[in-house]
C-alpha cells in the first residue's frame, strides 16, 4: 500500500494552504484524494505525479493556474 498523507503535509510540501486543497478538492480538481470517515488522506504517489505533470521546461508552456483551471 502506498504512503497516505495529510492535507497539512500536502500543502506543507506544496506551500499552498490547506484552504486551496479543499476549494480543489469541492470543485472537483487538484490532487486525487481519499476520505476514510472524516478524514481526508492524499496517496504521495498521486501527489508526486501531480507536481511531474505540472513539470515545465519553458516560461512559454505555464498558461497560468493550475493544470485543472
């Protein structure tokens, strides 16, 4: 099983704020993640592949936002 995180983990690792997951995680964007009862998790494997598809290698490729926007 892969290693589950927290979303202060995830926002720590990101510098986002716990605030923006959560708006994602309404919206229905950002990160995958999983809740078990009351408790929101985040696979590091989902959250590692998600920092690489955000990956650019010129100015010219960012559109502004996040991939999902």
């Amino acid at each position: 099983m892969n290693q589950l995180i927290t979303e202060k983990q995830v926002a720590a690792m990101l510098s986002i704020s716990t605030n923006k997951l959560q708006k994602d995680r309404i919206q229905g964007k950002g990160i995958p993640f999983h809740k078990i009862e009351r408790c929101i998790r985040y696979d590091l494997t989902e959250v590692e592949k998600y920092l690489e598809d955000c990956r650019c290698t010129s100015t010219s490729q960012y559109e502004g936002g996040s991939k999902d926007e």
